[in-house]
C-alpha cells in the first residue's frame, strides 16, 4: 500500500488506463461501466489518492474554497467573529483558508496576489490598518475585476462595491457617552490607540457630537499602545475628569492600570466604559461595562452573505449593520 498520496497520473499507470477515463469514473460518469468505476474507486482509496482541488478549480473556474483575511486571532473579537464564520461554512460545501496580516498592507496585498488566482472563490476582510493609512485599495479592484466575491467586515473600505458588515460604532458611542452624562458625570474624556482606523474614527464622531450636544467639551487621547498609558497619565496630572471611554480593549486596560496607579476608585472617582471580550470584561475588579459589538454575528453574517453571492453569482454593493449593544457592569 502506498504511504503519501497518489497523483492521477500515476493511479492511470497503475491501472493501466487513461487518465480521462480515470477521471470520468471518479466524477461518477455514464460513460464508464459499474465494473470499471468500483475497480477504480478501490484501487484510488488503496492508494490514498485526492482530487487536487486547486487545478479542479481551475479548470472549473470554482474551487468551493474561501478566504477569510483578518489582522490577528490574538484579538477576541476577530477571534470571536472567526467562529462565527466557521460556524456557517462549516455547515456548508465550502473550506476555508484563514490568513493573518498582522496590520501589514504588504501582507493583505501579497494574500490577495496568492489567493486570487484560482485558489479562492471569495473573500471575507478585515482591512488592515496599515492599508487604511495607505489608502492604496487596488488589490480588492484587481479581485473583484477577476470575478472574485468580496465581504468587508468591522474594518471596511466604503468606496469599494462590495458588500459590508458594519456596527453602529457612531451611535452606540454616542448613546454611551449620554448615558455617562445622564449619570452626572460632565468631565469626560476618550482613549483610543485605534486612531487609523475607520472604526475608531467614527467612535470619536460620536463621542464628540454628544459632547458637543450636551454643551460639554470633548478631549480625546490618542497614542499607540506603547504609549497610551503614558498620555493617560500625563492628562490626569494636570487635569480632572470624572469618566473615560475606551475606544478598544488595550486602552479599556490602560484606563485600568492608571486608575489603580493613581489611586483612583472606580467608578466612584471615575466612571469607565470600554470594549473588551464579554468573557473578560466581568472578571475585571470592578466588572467593566462594555459596548458589545456581536462579533460572532458578524462573522456569521459575512459568511451568509458571502456563500448567498457565489451561490447565485452576484456580488452585491450593499451595507449590512449589527446594532451594538451596552453590557451595563459595575464600571460605570
């Protein structure tokens, strides 16, 4: 018996066929006898030998494969709506080949370059923040130009027609922050290490125009993450607030870290909102009151809508929204 897989070229050498009629047996074909197609069907399970998928789609222009393109699995919510994606194609006729980019552009670029051509039938993104800087998106145009199905998730670009899975970041900030100020707190301030991206840019829109609504003056904090609790630190000593925002899970923990250092009670000195994991978020001291994105249900959104395209062969233009929801804890 062989020990690695078998080629098609050398199942027909050992059965003494062509390799057409090896194939047609395999596809199940009229035109090959029952007695040949079991001889066949034995013989390629003897020796261990697979269709390779890659040239079938190729020569079919369909290869039943996807590409799910994210910036990390570190992240819970990336890895949260990556389940979410599994769920749904895994209960389908299709794979999936996940890709990290790490935020690079270069990488995004270099998966679309690999992938595009036959191996995959379709994307669903998450754009990296380095390509959001960059604003160079032509290698989602040279995908789709190649007939390629594309769905955007959380991270999207507007100007490309494909089909985008958002939450309502502007609004759900914006009823966050009116709910800290229903609270009496008027001195409220917004972290962010997301600055680049569009997501965290429309989280600030919405923190602003409450602000700006309620007659109060809106600061907002920004630094990368080896940075953020360092310019946290340096606003507390000079200037007093009474509520903070987070706009992601590694600003939620500086606002943490710097409270406890400052000796700062939350949330009787200061009121904290932030994002975090669900599952995280409650073992917090105290349990941290959260802006729940559904990352699950976006992931299984994505998957739908991008399996309803290759199904039926339209890629649409169309923007799909998953309302935020706020997961009120002891923070605030």
């Amino acid at each position: 018996m062989a020990s690695s897989r078998t080629t098609l070229k050398e199942l027909a050498s050992i059965l003494g066929l062509s390799i057409s009629t090896i194939s047609k047996a395999l596809n199940d074909s009229h035109e090959i006898s029952d007695a040949t197609k079991k001889r066949i069907v034995k013989t390629a399970k003897l020796y261990k030998y697979r269709p390779n998928k890659i040239a079938l789609g190729l020569k079919s222009g369909r290869t039943n494969t996807i590409a799910v393109i994210i910036p990390s699995v570190q992240n819970s919510f990336f890895a949260r709506a990556l389940y979410g994606i599994e769920s749904v194609i895994s209960n389908s006729d299709y794979t999936a080949i996940v890709c990290i980019t790490k935020e690079s552009h270069e990488k995004e670029v270099a998966n679309f370059d690999m992938l595009s051509n036959g191996v995959v039938d379709g994307f669903i993104v998450a754009v990296s923040e380095e390509t959001q800087t960059v604003k160079n998106f032509s290698h989602y145009e040279d995908a789709m130009n190649q007939g390629k199905s594309i769905v955007m998730f959380d991270r999207v670009i507007d100007s490309i027609p494909c089909t985008k899975i958002k939450t309502n970041d502007y609004t759900a900030i914006s009823e966050a922050t009116n709910n800290l100020i229903r609270s009496k707190r008027n001195q409220i301030i917004l972290v962010s290490t997301i600055n680049n991206l569009n997501v965290g840019k429309q989280r600030t829109k919405g923190y602003q125009k409450a602000m700006e609504h309620a007659g109060l003056s809106s600061v907002v904090l920004e630094a990368n993450l080896d940075q953020i609790e360092n310019v946290l630190k340096d606003y507390a000593e000079n200037n007093a607030f009474d509520a903070v925002i987070a706009l992601d899970t590694d600003a939620s923990f500086a606002v943490y870290k710097v409270a406890s250092e400052l000796g700062k009670n939350i949330p009787s000195d200061i009121a904290v909102i932030g994002y975090m994991s669900e599952r995280i978020a409650p073992y917090l001291t105290p349990e941290l009151t959260t802006i729940n994105q559904h990352s699950y249900t976006m992931g299984e959104t994505a998957a739908k809508m991008l399996l309803a395209q290759l199904e039926s062969k339209q890629n649409t233009d169309q923007t799909i929204l998953i309302d935020s929801t706020l997961s009120q804890r002891v923070s605030s």
